[in-house]
C-alpha cells in the first residue's frame, strides 16, 4: 500500500450528475474531497453542489459534454483554477448502447468508444507529467463486468468496457511504478437509469415486465442481484482512501476483490 495524501485530495467526478457518480460524489465529499462535479445537466450538478456545500464540502461543478472536442482540458483547467492541480480524477461518465448487432451503429460505437476509452485516456494524458512529478495521483475508471465478460445485445458497450479494462491495467503498468495509482472498478448490473431505461425497453418488446427484466439483470450478476449505487460509490471510497495494491477491482464476486 502507499501513501494517501495528506491534504484535501482536488477529485473530478465525471457523469455525477445522477446515479452512480452522484453516490461516488456524495461518498467522497463525506472523505473530505474538494470535488469537481462534471456531466451535461448543470441544474442537477449545481442541486447536488449546494447539497454537498451545505455539509460542510467544497465542491464546484462544470457542465459539460464530455465527447466535444476539449472538454477533459476544460476541466482541468477548472479544476485547477478552483482548487489547484487534480489528485484524483474518477472517469465514471457513461451510456450503455443495447441492441443486436445488426442495429449497432456506427455513431453507438463511437459514443461508447469517446466515452469509455478516449476520455479517459484523454486524462491520463494530460495529468501524468504533474502526477510523476508529485509522484502522487490516482485514476480511477468505472467499468463492468462487461469489460471483463461478454454479453449479448450490448457489443458497442462491451468492446468499450473491455477496452477501457485494457487501458487500465496498461496505465497500471507504466504509472504504479511511478508512484500512481489506477484502478478499474467492475460492477455487475446496477439500479440506475441505465438498468431502468433498458428494462423498460425490453419491456416495451412486449415480452415480459420492466419489473421483471430487472430481475433478470440482477440474476445476471454472479451475487445473484443488483447492486446498488452506493455499494459501488463505497468501493470507490475505499480504494482512493487505502489506494491498495490492484488494479481491476471485481465487484460481482463475493468478497469484492482484485482480479489483475
Ligand atoms: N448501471 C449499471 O448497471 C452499470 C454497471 C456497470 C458499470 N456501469 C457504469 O457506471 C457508469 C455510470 O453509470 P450509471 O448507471 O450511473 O448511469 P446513469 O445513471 O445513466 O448516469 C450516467 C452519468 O454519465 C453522464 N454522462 C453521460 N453522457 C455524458 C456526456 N456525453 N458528457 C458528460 N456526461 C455524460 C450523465 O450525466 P448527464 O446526462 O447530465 O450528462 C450521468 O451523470 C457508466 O460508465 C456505466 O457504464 C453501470
């Protein structure tokens, strides 16, 4: 294990305007973070800053899309203006593209590639040299048991997953020995707009109940059930507080551990 800092970590939280993000947010500001709020919806972003705030967290937001050019620079360039340079970015933004393969587009390709792999690689990018410098930082991505397992109907997302799984350990392998910490986070199906808006999909395919889609989804998951927000938002807390030695932290196994 190394060293947490010793200040108030400066973390951006992509895609923290709902569902997981929110409760990774909310999960930090508790740690004591000085966050970066980032994702498109500014009204539920400044709702959920005023929240923070008002328990005692220093928190700024910056709506932005994240596939336009020069969004990651935007926000590292707010971030710093706010509370200097970021320690702590958590690549959480996301969508989840369903469907067969014949109607895999190409734009639903690109969406998850831009999302899942080039935004994240984006802020490795740009924060290393001054992470290496300070020989302290962490990269935390969100991904899935889909970038560790395949599933049918979701290619786009799964080719993403898996590559943003790669990219993880190979950022491991080149920034762990400079003092950095990457980790991937792998949940099974969570409840959040996402499982919601597809199981109401498949709902309206008229073969079974949204409610009942849900299930199966969580049935899914080798734990046998969703998992929640804030079970995935306390992994994430645990590992920026103890910054364990892994890399692709699995969630969908009991206990949660390290499948390097
Ligand atoms: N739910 C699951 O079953 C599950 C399982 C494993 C992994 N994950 C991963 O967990 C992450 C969060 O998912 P979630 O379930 O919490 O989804 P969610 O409730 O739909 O939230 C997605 C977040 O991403 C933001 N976002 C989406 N596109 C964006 C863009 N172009 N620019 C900026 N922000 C964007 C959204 O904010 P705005 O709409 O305000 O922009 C929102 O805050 C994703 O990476 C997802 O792949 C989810």
């Amino acid at each position: 294990m190394s060293e947490p800092p010793t200040q108030a970590p400066c973390t951006i939280v992509t895609g923290s305007s709902r569902g997981i993000g929110r409760a990774i947010a909310t999960g930090l500001a508790k740690d004591g973070h000085r966050l970066v709020l980032a994702a498109r919806d500014a009204a539920r972003l400044d709702e959920l800053a005023e929240e923070l705030r008002a328990s005692g967290c220093e928190a700024t937001t910056v709506a932005v899309d994240l596939r336009t050019p020069d969004a990651v620079a935007q926000l590292l360039a707010a971030a710093q203006q706010a509370y200097g340079a970021p320690d702590i970015i958590v690549s959480n933004a996301g969508t989840a593209p369903s469907d067969k393969i014949e109607n895999t587009t190409a734009e639903m390709m690109q969406e998850a590639f831009d999302l899942h792999v080039a935004v994240p690689l984006a802020f490795a990018r740009q924060t290393a040299a001054a992470m290496k410098t300070r020989r302290s930082g962490c990269l935390l991505h969100l991904a899935s048991s889909a970038g560790l397992r395949g599933y049918p109907f979701t290619s786009a997302y799964t080719a993403a997953k898996h590559g943003m799984v790669g990219l993880t350990r190979a950022l491991h392998l080149e920034l762990s020995p400079k003092g950095l910490q990457v980790y991937a986070v792998c949940p099974g199906f969570v409840d959040t707009d996402i499982t919601r808006t597809a199981a109401e999909a498949i709902a309206k395919k008229g073969k079974t109940s949204a409610a009942d889609a849900l299930r199966l989804m969580g049935a899914q998951n080798n734990i046998g059930r969703m998992h929640t927000s804030d079970e995935v938002a306390d992994a994430v807390c645990m590992l920026l507080r103890e910054r364990p030695t892994g890399c692709i932290y699995d969630l969908d196994r009991e206990p949660a551990s390290f499948c390097n």
